[in-house]
C-alpha cells in the first residue's frame, strides 16, 4: 500500500517528570523531558 500525508503541525508531548532520590544520602536529581511530535493529515491510501 502506498500512503500520502501531508504535515499539519510540529508539537511537544506532555511533560513528563523523572525524579531520582537516593535514601541517607541527600542525592535528589530532577528532570523534566517532553517528547516532539509531529501531526499528519493522511491524504489517501492506495
């Protein structure tokens, strides 16, 4: 099958936290991270 798209808009993910915490030691390390997406519009399938 062949598939056409057009792009409709580049965008971010939702925002995702990482936190890292080690016990006793007072190690706290934070992260934030949001993933680029990208929305297409399919044209047609043939």
């Amino acid at each position: 099958a062949k598939v056409t798209a057009d792009i409709v808009r580049d965008e971010k993910g939702p925002k995702i936290s990482i936190i890292k915490f080690k016990n006793k030691t007072g190690y706290r390390k934070r992260q934030g991270h949001r993933q680029p997406l990208t929305a297409v519009k399919i044209t047609s399938i043939a």
